[in-house]
C-alpha cells in the first residue's frame, strides 16, 4: 500500500519555491504601483513585508527611505538609506 501522506509531503515540498516566488512578485507589483497612487502607507506595508522576506535587498531598504521620506518622516528615512 503507498504511503500517501509522504506523496503529498513531497508534493508540497516541490511547490514551496513556486509559492515564494508568486508571493515576491505579488509583494513587487504592490511596492510599484502604490506609490503611483499616493498610497505611502501602504507602500510602507509592503516594503516591511518585502524586508521581512529579504533583508539582504538593499534595494527595498532604499525605496523604504523614499516613502518614509514622503511620509514625513525624514529622520526616519535616513537610516534605510
């Protein structure tokens, strides 16, 4: 008799990286458009979450910066930058 709980677990496994990706790019549409549309808060949201997920991307830290920056909170923007 197969063992189906270890199929699924391997199934699983092999669409964790899928996830992730879709995940990331979701996260990335919303940090480019939400700033077309003044929304800064939400431009925060998703930079954090962005971070959360890749601290190493400096990339992300920076565009945190500007939004803080457009948010007023200029003290706050110089130390993502």
């Amino acid at each position: 008799m197969p063992d189906y709980g270890d199929c699924v677990s391997r199934y699983l496994d092999s669409k964790i990286g899928d996830m992730a990706a879709l995940h990331t790019s979701a996260i990335n549409a919303q940090v480019e458009l939400q700033p077309e549309m003044n929304d800064w808060d939400g431009a925060l949201e998703s930079l954090n979450a962005f971070i959360a997920f890749d601290p190493d991307d400096n990339r992300h830290w920076a565009k945190r910066g500007q939004v803080l920056e457009e948010l007023g909170r200029p003290d706050d923007a110089l130390t993502n930058y």
